[in-house]
C-alpha cells in the first residue's frame, strides 16, 4: 500500500515537473508565423486613405515617380502631367489591403534574397514605396513578386520582412503612371484625311457619305493604281484608341516633319503634326470645331494638348503620315513600260488572203 502511495506521489510530481516545462518553454518562445497572420502590413493606412496628399516611388538607381494630388485629380510631378487615377487609387488599395501572409527573414544579410534591402545603391532590387498624409508617413519596401499573388515586403526601417497579400505593383518609372489616354475617333466619324507626309506629295483621303465602304484617294499620279480599292481605309482608324507612351513640354520653335489633318461627319477637326528626334516619335495635336455638337470636345482636346508633345510609337507615327507611294502598286520599270507601249502601238496584222487557185484554158 505505501509503495502504490509513492508511486502515486512520483508520478504526479512528474506531470508537474513536466508540465512546468512545458509552460516555460511556450512562454519563452517567440511568435509563431500564425499569430501574425493576417495581420495589415501599413497599420493605420487603411482609416488614413482619403486624407493622402502624395505618393514617393523610389529604386536604388535613382528612378523616382512621385504622385501628387490636386484639387480634382492626381499628376505625376515629374512630367507635370495628369496621371492615371485608376492607377493610383489601385496602388492605395492595394497597400492599404496588405496582410502577411508569413513573417520572413530579420537577417538584413538575407534581405537581398526577397529584395528587400535598403534602395541606398544602384544594386538594390527593391522599391521603396512612400504614402504621405497630414499625420504619419507609411514606408514600405516592396521586393520580389511570390506567386503571382504575393510580394515580400518589408516595412521600411523595420527589422522583419514577410510575405504578403495582395501582390502590390509600384513602378518607379513616371511614364507608367501617365494618363496615356490622348484621343479616341472612331472609323465610323472619319469623313477626310488630308496627310502631308515627310517625303512624297501630299494628299488625301475621303468619303462623302458614311456609308461609302471605301475611301477615294486623291492626288495619284497619272498612270500609277492603288495596291486595292480599300487602300486609303486603314487612315480613318488611326486615331481610334490612340495612346501616349510619354510626354514632354513643347520645345519652342519646334517644325513638325509631316501632318494629318482629320475631319469627321460632325465637325470636329484634329491636327496632328509629326517631330522626330532620333528614335523618337513626337505629335503635337490642335482641335477645332466647325459644328456646335462637338464644340466641347474640341475644347477638351485642345486644353489637353495645349503646350505638349506626346512621345508615341514608331509603328503608329509611320502609320499616320504615311507616303502616297505606301498605297499604290510598285511603279513599273522603264523597260516595262516600252514594251507595254510597243504593244499598245504594234498595228494588228490583216489576215492573210486565201490562195486562189490558177486558171486553166483549154
């Protein structure tokens, strides 16, 4: 009886002893992954949106975009040109939404895996992302994409990084924040366009009615066709959907290269005028209007574009000012052209007389 005493006694100082270490041990060990997760990234970003004034985007090779608010909209201050609204109010979202998905490394040795390193040299992979308000300013380095869902993300100046969700999205390029909306014709509108190109006469392309499936080209030359009927038609789609890629202040006394003036069934008028510079392709555009139902538009346009030049693909350019000669069938040679007129010239032959047959008297 007494040794089951004993043994009952040993055994519940032995679940004591082994519980009390098993509290210690939890108690002296650090948060687990699980307890931050789904915890935000940005704390107090959320509640801070509507009260944002500006936005820093910065990389170690000194690339910086910078989104600042106005009274009705946002611009991007390096080109002092209206920026993309849904962008901008993406990337807020975006930030403000971001949960941890699962902490990371606190080895500054190990940042650069993530790319969440310091952007204090050309080297650095992340991308320093700046969200300015009246009261705090939230900091946050944004490193490489997971999983097409996920970045690693470290807040910037802390010690820890982590996964998380949403993927966030921050270029530090200025162009890439542009409204590169500029303007939108459709075919359908198109009545003329009157192309004066670098090289090559000038000349145009019309309809009378909007129905007229092909448009009629004019100012071809005497004794040269077009490559098909419909030659003149892809012109009166290239101011449909058309963007910018980049924009810059006019530069004074600039001479455009070529023009294309488009008039529309309506009455609106846009000048587009072409300045190449090196590589680069530059329009400038004017808008007017001969008719009271697209006065605004002009007008819109024309505040748009007043004092820009907007820098566009090369493809697009070469498509508005093409030569007259892209839209007619290769000039015959000189050699071809002699035997074609010694055939037309060469009298046909007379059929020959039947033979007669000799007589005979008898």
């Amino acid at each position: 009886m007494m040794n089951q005493r004993r043994m009952l006694f040993l055994f519940i100082a032995a679940v004591v002893v082994i519980g009390g270490a098993v509290w210690l041990s939890l108690a002296k060990r650090p948060q687990t992954n699980e307890t931050l997760t789904g915890k935000p990234v940005l704390e107090g970003l959320k509640p801070a949106l509507n009260t944002v004034t500006e936005i820093r985007i910065a990389k170690g090779d000194a690339t910086r975009a910078t989104l600042r608010k106005r009274d009705t909209d946002w611009a991007v201050v390096e080109r002092e040109y209206t920026a993309d609204v849904g962008k901008v109010r993406k990337l807020l979202l975006d930030l403000s939404a971001l949960e941890v998905v699962e902490e990371k490394t606190s080895d500054p040795g190990s940042y650069s895996r993530l790319g969440v390193e310091d952007v204090k040299s050309p080297q650095a992979g992340g991308t320093l992302v700046e969200v300015i308000t009246p009261k705090k300013v939230f900091g946050l380095i944004v490193g490489k994409s997971a999983d097409g869902r996920s970045s690693y993300v470290r807040v910037n100046g802390a010690k820890s990084s982590a996964l998380a969700s949403p993927q966030v999205t921050a270029d530090a390029d200025p162009k890439r924040w542009l409204d590169h909306t500029l303007v939108d014709i459709p075919e359908s509108r198109v009545k003329e366009i009157a192309v004066t190109p670098a090289t090559g006469p000038a000349y145009s392309v019309a309809r009378e009615k909007k129905e007229q499936t092909d448009f009629t080209v004019s100012n071809v030359p005497k004794g040269r066709e077009l490559t098909s009927p419909g030659a003149g038609n892809p012109a009166a789609g290239d101011l449909t959907s058309f963007q910018l890629d980049d924009v810059r202040h006019a530069p004074p006394d600039a001479k455009p290269t070529a023009t294309a003036t488009f008039r529309t069934f309506d009455g609106l008028e846009i000048k587009t005028e072409g300045f190449l510079e090196g590589d680069r392709h530059f329009l400038a555009l004017t808008a007017t209007s001969t008719a009271k139902e697209t006065e605004g538009e002009a007008q819109t346009l024309s505040a748009r574009a007043k004092g820009w030049q907007f820098e566009v693909p090369a493809y697009k350019y070469d498509a508005l000012f093409r030569p007259l000669g892209e839209l007619l069938q290769p000039e015959k040679k000189a050699d071809e052209k002699k035997a074609a007129k010694k055939t037309e010239k060469k009298p046909a032959r007379p059929p020959a007389a039947a033979p007669t047959e000799p007589t005979t008297s008898n």
